[in-house]
C-alpha cells in the first residue's frame, strides 16, 4: 500500500514536473530572445514606439524598459504550472481537438478540454490575449491620467509577449505533435535523472548561439485566416491555415502558411519519429554515413530528408545498432542528436522570430494620416477669453494658471493600413476600416508660469525638458456613419473633434496631435485599432490692430503719428489734410483723420493666392480705434507657407480690401535630447498699467493704418502706411472679444 501511495506521488510530481519543465523552448532564454529579436525586427512596432513617445525599446514604461515586459510576457505565459497545457496546437486536427491530448495532464489540470495554443492567444479565460492586449493598448491612447496608460502600455507589452510566447511554441516539433515528451532533469537531493534530451532542453543549452534572424513573413497570411468563432482573429493565420491536410507535406514550404504545418509535416519530435503522423515518411528520406569523430574515423548513419517539403540534412539519427534492424524496426533505432537539433534550430528559430515579428506588425499596422482642414489652422481660440486652469502632474504638484482654451481641434484623416505590399515594400492595396469611432488626443506639456499675454514668455527649456511630464486631452467620440466610413478608406475626410471638459491650455509645449481609430478593420472585428500622429506646432499668439487712434502724416522730412485733435489744433498740420483749404477736414477726397471702427475677417491657407478663397475662421465687428484682437491658432507647419488673409471694411467709405500675410509656425520642443528654441517673441505698442508702459507681445503683428501721403515700397510695390511706433499713445491692454 505504502509503494502504491509513493508511486502514485511519484506519478503526479513527474506530471507536475513535464507542466513546470516541458515548455516548449525554456521561457526565460530562447523565449526571451525569440521576443527580444522580434521586437527589434518589427518596423510597426518601432514605428509606434515613436507614436507613443518613445526612442526605442530602452526606454522606461511603468519602471521597467520596453524590451523587458517582452521578456517579462516570454516567461510568465508559463506563471502558473497548469497553463503549458494550452501550448499545443496540432494543425491536422480540427481546432477544438488541436490541443494537448493526456489523460494524465487533463487530471492533474482539472481541464479535460484540448484548448489549442491558437485558441488560448484568443480566449476569453486568459487574462493575456490578444484581444486583451488591444483594450490595454486603446486604453493606452485614449486615458488622459499618465500613471494608468503607463500600466496600460505595460500590460500592452506583457500580453503581446505571452502571445508571441504561443506563436513561437508552434515551431516546436513537440508541440505541434501532441508530444509530452519530458526535460532532462535531475531530482534535487535524489539524484534520479528523469527524462532524455529534446529540442528543447538543446536549444536551452545553446541558446547563446542560436541563429535569431527571423524570416520575413509575407504579410498576406492575415487575408487568407480562417473564421473560426473560438479564434475569430485573423493572428490565427501564424499557426494554421488549415492548408495541410497531413497527407499534403510540399504545400508547407509555400510562402504561406502556418508555423504549425510547417513544423509538423517536415520535422519529428522526440517521441514521434515515424509513428502518430504520415509525414515525414520513409519515403521522404535517404539514408547516409557521416564521420562524427575524425580522430577515430567513427561515422553515424542520419536520415537526410530530400522530398515532401523541406529539405533537412540530419533529420534523425541512428543509434549504434540501427542499421543491423529489419525495416520494419528500423524506426525504433532512430533518434534525435545535436545534429539534428542544430539543423532544426536553423530551420525553427528564424522562423519563430519572424513569425512573432509579423504577429506585432498585424497588432502595430492600423495607419491613420493626418492632414490640416479646409480652414487650414487644426484650431484657434480667442485670446481675450482666459479661464482659470488648475490641474496635477504626476508628481502630485499641483498648479494654478491663467489659460486660453482650445475646445476643437478639425482635421482630416484618411485610412492608410497597408494590406499588401511588393518586394520593395511598396502599399499594392489597403486594408479597409469598418464600422467603429474616432478620438483624438492631444499630448503636450503645461508651462507652469505662463501668462496669457505672453509676459514670461518663452519657458525654460530645461525645466520643461527634465521637470514636466506630458499631459493629455482626450476629444469626446465620433462614431462613424457609413457615409464618413467610405470616405475615410478614399480620401482625407474632415472631421471636428470636441474636447468640451478637457480642453487643450494655450501655455503648452512639445504638442502632437493623435487620432484613434477603434472598431472593425479588414477581417479584424470591433477590436482593431489604427492610429496617426501629427507633430503640431506649438499655438501661435498672432495680434491684428485697427491703429487709426492715430494718423501717419508726413510733415517736414519724415512720416509721424499723430491724434486727430493734434492735427486739428495745428494749422500747419491741418493744412496739409485739408486738401482744398477750405478749413474742412474729412470732405470726400481727402484724407480721413478721426479714428472709426473697423470690420475684420480673418481666413488662414498655405500659399498667397488660393484657388478657392480661404475659409473665414474669426471676425470682429467695429473693432473700437486703438484696439487689437489676440488669435491663437494650430498650424502643422513651422515654416512658411502658412498664410493669414485679412480682410477689412469700415463705415468712412465702401471698399472692402484683403491682403495676404505669411508667418511662421511657432515650435517650442525637445527634439533628440534638444531644445528648439522657440520664435522670438515680437512686441508692438504699449499699454498702460497704471503709470508703467507694458509691451504687448506675440509671434506675429498687423494693423490697419491711415496715412497722408501713401508710401510706395521700393521693392515690392506695395503701397503701405509708415507707422513710428515710438511715437504710438498707450493702447489698451485688453484684447478685444472676437467671435
């Protein structure tokens, strides 16, 4: 009784011992540099590593670097003993019936389901799923709280690690052969060696020497993925297209195809060599003589495997006696030796790495593109309008400033995830966005003293480069009409983005734009998330004036300003207006002296002359003499073109004149570990605060001005009104409301 109690302990540490051990490829090495090598390999990935932020995969994310959550997802998709139960994937069974079939492991598991490895990456009781990975990851770009999308882009990495962890297991033979074939391993204490060599436990060895280059998949595997409602996404694709029928070994050297029916129709593990599967077959094979020891002249007979799919040079090994065996025995003389195992690893390893590469381009391939609006300014606020903005950094400090606010932010987005592509990597076709939503967020860094009249202005670049951590406003949803869903997958589409209740401050730096696609794309549904950034200009402070408080008369040898009463109190002055000398002033004819409000509309474009007149974004009725308005606008560009087309009118006479204005977008960032000093900061006129004169500052000034006579510039031919600043009366320093 005593020895049937032991043996039945024993029987359950062995099995308690293959769930711990048998992992396919030991997860805290091949794992780890399997999911190390194809994070490096993935342009997607690294392309959304600059999206969200970030330099590379050294970077710190929620106190780990990137590269560690993959090498973190790599060994804890073995954290609990029961789930390498789930890392199997037979591709010459149905789906339901693809997983680990014993009867021992379902027992000790308390599981009596064959869950597929392909089945598990999807399921709905595995916290580490591909679909939980795409929550972690919208969750990640659409969370305005810093500390939870770090959590969140760490639960990203870790679950796309446990994923690549299953895609690569179908590289092993063993897995994808229903083999529990168990680890080398000595019992501590005992002694007992338990176990043979494997795949497995040689590439464990040798994992320092292993060839990392993945294959480049070709990326439409995806288009030709099976529905299946347990695996309903197309990452199924990577394991089994359900094209090797095990009785077909030639189609799974095509370019696609599983990495399951690759590995199972052209390689053996340890406990299926020539028994359980068709293929590889005897028929596949020829037999030859390999010197092993060149100083005993020793030779091994090896299989060497030349039809039905791959070709393999030591796809087994006989032992010592193997070629004294009868045919029908021959198979029981076979085994795996580092040969093979070397030949193996060259064919599975690569293409484990690829394969997992390829599993995060699919993840990382939504691309949305980003383009200025109709209006060509993303938004603009009126700088008249400041709100008290009081918000807390991720360090706790929190601050009390005085903002303008954006509410809406317009642009265009068009659909540009590439479906198909040539050798040279250039887009064939598009995969098509569906039914699903658009955000958009906006991620920039608050200056902490800054003033709305741009008084402190321009920050500290040290301290906004070391001392600030981003911050972010995210818009409310747009939900897609199937009018907007066609136009989006053909053309850039316009489309108004509200962040009524979490509004972008006008004191910002470092400021890019995101916009967030959620929903269905290509055979991906509901799930599926594309994303485009664009790097926006920091917001522009642009200052209009109506300066006809004041007259630009020249008298004597210069031009000089002067108030109307001024000019009416001195003869020689008045005389030189009063045209006819008939002691009238302002008659039709001359020039008119008395200051009078003006209209103003504004419009913005990239060139000068416009096909089509630019869109008016702002106006102001009968803007009081001697009073500006304050615009702050988004541009994309920092150079020009960017252009301001102002038009005005007042009540003196009935013409209504536009002219074109370029200026300059205003960058205020770190770029590469440097601070890119921003546009010097301009300041016209003065105001008064009490008795002391205060600049009024901006990125960009002008005004409309009366004068006698017009002058002609030399250059350009412009007529233009010469303005003395210096000479200028104070200016109230209250921006006027615009509408």
């Amino acid at each position: 009784m005593k020895f049937k109690l032991f043996l039945s302990c024993f029987v359950i540490f062995i099995i308690q011992l293959y769930i711990v051990k048998a992992s396919a490829y030991d997860n805290k090495f091949v794992h780890q540099m399997i999911n190390g090598k194809a994070i490096q390999q993935s342009l997607s990935f690294q392309n959304y590593l600059n999206v969200l932020g970030f330099k590379d995969i050294y970077d710190s994310v929620n106190k780990r670097e990137i590269w560690q959550w993959f090498y973190d997802g790599a060994q804890l998709e073995d954290e609990t003993s029961c789930r390498s139960k789930f890392h199997f994937h037979d591709p010459t069974k149905s789906w339901d019936t693809a997983g680990l079939s014993n009867a021992a492991i379902d027992t000790y598991c308390r599981d009596y389901t064959h869950r597929s490895s392909l089945v598990w990456a999807q399921d709905t009781g595995n916290l580490w799923t591909w679909q939980k990975a795409r929550q972690y990851y919208y969750d990640v770009l659409t969370n305005p709280e810093g500390n939870i999308r770090e959590q969140n882009l760490a639960y990203t990495f870790r679950s796309l690690g446990q994923v690549m962890h299953l895609t690569s297991d179908s590289s092993v033979p063993a897995h994808v052969r229903n083999d529990i074939h168990i680890f080398p391993y000595t019992i501590p204490g005992i002694g007992i060696e338990i176990g043979d060599p494997t795949f497995e436990s040689w590439a464990k060895d040798n994992y320092k020497n292993l060839n990392y280059t993945g294959i480049i998949i070709d990326q439409s595997i995806f288009n030709n993925a099976i529905a299946y409602p347990s695996a309903p996404v197309a990452i199924s694709a990577l394991w089994d297209l359900d094209k090797y029928t095990g009785s077909n070994p030639a189609i799974t050297i095509e370019p696609v195809i599983g990495l399951a029916e690759y590995a199972n129709a052209n390689f053996f593990s340890e406990d299926t060599i020539f028994s359980d599967y068709d293929y590889p077959a005897w028929s596949s094979v020829e037999e030859y003589e390999e010197v092993i020891d060149t100083t005993t002249g020793k030779v091994r007979t090896y299989l060497r495997k030349t039809r039905d799919g791959e070709r393999i040079e030591h796809l087994a090994a006989g032992k010592r006696f193997y070629k004294y065996l009868p045919s029908l025995l021959k198979s029981s003389g076979l085994i795996l030796d580092q040969e093979c195992y070397k030949d193996y690893a060259q064919k599975l390893i690569p293409r484990a790495v690829g394969y997992s590469a390829g599993l995060l381009d699919y993840f990382f391939r939504g691309v949305l593109e980003i383009s200025a609006p109709d209006q060509y300014v993303y938004a603009i606020t009126d700088g008249s309008k400041i709100y008290p903005y009081e918000y807390t950094d991720e360090k706790g400090i929190t601050y009390h400033t005085q903002q303008q606010l954006f509410t809406r932010i317009r642009a265009k987005v068009i659909n540009m995830t590439p479906k198909e592509k040539d050798v040279d990597g250039n887009v064939l076709s598009y995969e098509n966005i569906g039914s699903g939503s658009l955000i958009a967020v906006a991620r920039y860094k608050v200056i902490p003293d800054y003033s709305p009249d741009l008084a402190n202005y321009p920050p500290d670049g040290t301290v906004m480069m070391n001392n600030i951590l981003y911050k972010y406003s995210v818009s409310l949803p747009v939900t897609l009409t199937p009018e907007e869903i066609i136009s989006l997958n053909t053309q850039p589409t316009e489309f108004t983005f509200d962040f009524t209740g979490n509004e972008i401050p006008a004191g910002i730096t470092d400021l890019t734009l995101q916009v967030i696609f959620k929903g269905t794309l290509g055979n991906e549904t509901d799930i599926a998330v594309a994303v485009g950034m664009k790097n926006l200009m920091e917001p522009t402070h642009q200052v209009l004036w109506n300066l006809t408080d004041m007259f630009s008369l020249y008298y004597g040898d210069a031009y000089h300003l002067y108030t109307s009463e001024q000019i009416k109190g001195d003869p020689s002055l008045k005389a030189q207006v009063d045209l006819d000398h008939d002691g009238v002033i302002n008659e039709p004819g001359e020039p008119y002296i008395d200051p009078h409000p003006m209209t103003y509309e504004i419009g913005y474009m990239a060139e000068p002359e416009p096909v089509e007149p630019p869109f008016t974004v702002a106006t102001v009725d009968n803007l009081p003499a001697g009073n500006h308005i304050r615009l702050i606008v988004l541009v994309d560009d920092e150079l020009s073109p960017n252009y301001l087309r102002l038009t005005w009118s007042d009540p003196i006479d009935s013409d209504v004149d536009t002219h074109d204005f370029d200026f300059l977008g205003v960058i205020n960032e770190e770029q590469d570990g440097v601070w890119l000093l921003p546009n010097p900061i301009i300041q016209f006129r003065h105001g008064l605060d009490g008795t002391t004169q205060i600049p009024i500052q901006q990125h960009f000034y002008t005004g409309i001005l009366r004068c006698y006579p017009v002058a002609i510039d030399p250059v350009t031919g412009y007529t233009y009104c010469p303005y003395t600043e210096e000479e200028a009366i104070p200016a109230d320093l209250t921006p006027y409301p615009v509408d």
